[in-house]
C-alpha cells in the first residue's frame, strides 16, 4: 500500500467534487473548492479522523467496503475506481448483486425533468428512483410495499396485464431476456433467486415465457401507448439509458414536438397525480 500515493489521489479527488454534485449545499465561507474531509466522511460513513489519517499518508489499510463508499461518496468514474483500489493492494471485485444506490447526479436530474416522466430501474427491474412526472403518468410507487416494486413483479402478478396485447406480450419478452442476463451476471445474489421463485409462482404467462428462454437484445428506444385517466391515450418514446457503472437504467418518456401528446404530458405536468 502506497500511503503517499493514497493520500494525494483522495485529496486531488475531494477537490474535484462539486458539493452540489454530492446533494450538499455549498454554504458561505468555503475555502476548498470541492468537499470537505467531514463531508467526504459523511457520504462514506466513516469517522473524519480515520478520513484524516488517510489524507495525512498515516491511515491503516483501508477495506474493500471503506474503498467502495470512498469511490461512491467521490463520484469516481470506473477507471478512476479501478486505481483507488490498486494503490492499496485490494481488488475491486464486482458486487455480489445488482447495486441499488443510485448516482446522485441522477437523481438530481430527473428532479429537474418537469414535463418528462422519469425513473431509475437496477438490472432486475427493482424500481429505484423516480419523479413526480412518473407518478403522474404511471401510478406512486409508494402504495407497493418495498417488496414489490418490482417492475417485472408488477407486470406478471397484475390480474389486468392483458398478454394478447402484442405490445405488452412484446415487453413481456424484453424484460425477462434482460432478466435472464442479470441472473447471470449475479448467479449468487439470493434476491435475484427469490424474485425468479416469486414470479414462478404467478402462473403460466411467466412460466411459459421463462422457459422459452428469451435472450432478445435490450433496446434503448421504444413507443409505447399509454392510457391515462386524465388526459387520455398517450403515444410516447421511451427511451432507455444505460447507468453503466451501476448495471441501472434511466428510462424517459417523451413525446414528439407539436403532438398531442406532447400536450397531454404538458397537461399532465400541470395536473400531477390528482384524478377527477
């Protein structure tokens, strides 16, 4: 372990960050231009003394979990990561299941999105976030228990999940192919298992689709129809973006300039979750 090295990639790094960019506000009198040593403590959940230490090239070997909360608290790229871990011997192994935290620059974002309805999947579909235009359009999550907000839970355990419908049975298909990615991907999370056993006992349309195996190409933009009580059927683009260090999605919907819909998500914005 290179302590001098450690040190002086930490502070280079706490300089960089914006504290807005960590969900903190700058406040008056601040002599550094990024984070603070307490801060950086803060976000990673360790004591400022240990921080301290080792910024003065005189900390004791930090783990692989101070490492990663260190990396997450910093918003270090992966490469970035990469290094941290090497200059103190450790590897940077991949997480045990899919990573449920969600970059705070994302979620600042799609709280700026006033018209556009916006959420944050994990590679499981484990809905992690999202804003008030989702709520809108979609329905609040909070009335799930935390158990079950779970995208593809919702779409198969639903006695109204018409699978006729050849967009629905065509999402169908497109979400367990991805979830059969990720049960590779994290072959011993027991809460990527116990999703597969839960959704086993929904019935048949996850049974018969799951053993046809599907292993479609993910794909980054879609259209889908979209009744509302509101302002009525919505024809909407959803696009998908990947969160790659995180194995997360941000999915938009948007519409297109001068339709209808356009107006409908301009309505609905003003609307929010009320129901007449």
């Amino acid at each position: 372990m290179d302590r001098r090295q450690l040190a002086d990639f930490l502070r280079a790094r706490r300089e960089r960050v914006r504290p807005v960019d960590a969900g903190l506000a700058p406040g008056p009198r601040r002599r550094t231009p990024g984070l603070r040593r307490e801060e950086v403590a803060q976000l990673a959940g360790i004591s400022v003394d240990y921080y301290t230490r080792l910024e003065q090239a005189r900390g004791p070997r930090p783990s692989r979990q101070v490492l990663t909360a260190l990396a997450r608290a910093m918003r270090l790229t992966d490469s970035e990561r990469e290094h941290l871990f090497q200059l103190v011997g450790a590897r940077d192994d991949p997480p045990a299941g899919p990573p449920r935290d969600v970059p705070t620059g994302i979620l600042h974002l799609i709280d700026r999105l006033d018209d556009t309805p916006a959420f944050v999947i994990d590679a499981v579909y484990n809905l992690l976030a999202w804003n008030r235009m989702a709520t809108a359009l979609l329905i609040d999550p909070t009335v799930w228990p935390v158990a079950d907000r779970n995208l593809i839970w919702q779409l198969f355990s639903s006695p109204y999940t018409d699978f006729d419908d050849p967009q629905i049975d065509e999402h169908a298909r497109l979400c367990l192919a991805d979830l059969r990615r990720a049960v590779t991907r994290y072959p011993d999370d027991p809460g990527v298992a116990a999703l597969v056993a839960r959704l086993h006992a929904t019935g048949p349309g996850f049974v018969r689709r799951w053993v046809d195996y599907p292993v479609d190409p993910p794909r980054s933009t879609s259209t889908k129809r979209i009744p509302h009580p509101v302002v009525g059927e919505l024809e909407l683009d959803c696009q998908t973006l990947h969160i790659t260090e995180r194995d997360q999605r941000l999915v938009l919907y948007t519409a297109a300039p001068g339709s209808r819909s356009q107006e409908g998500l301009r309505l609905l914005s003003v609307v929010g979750t009320q129901r007449f």
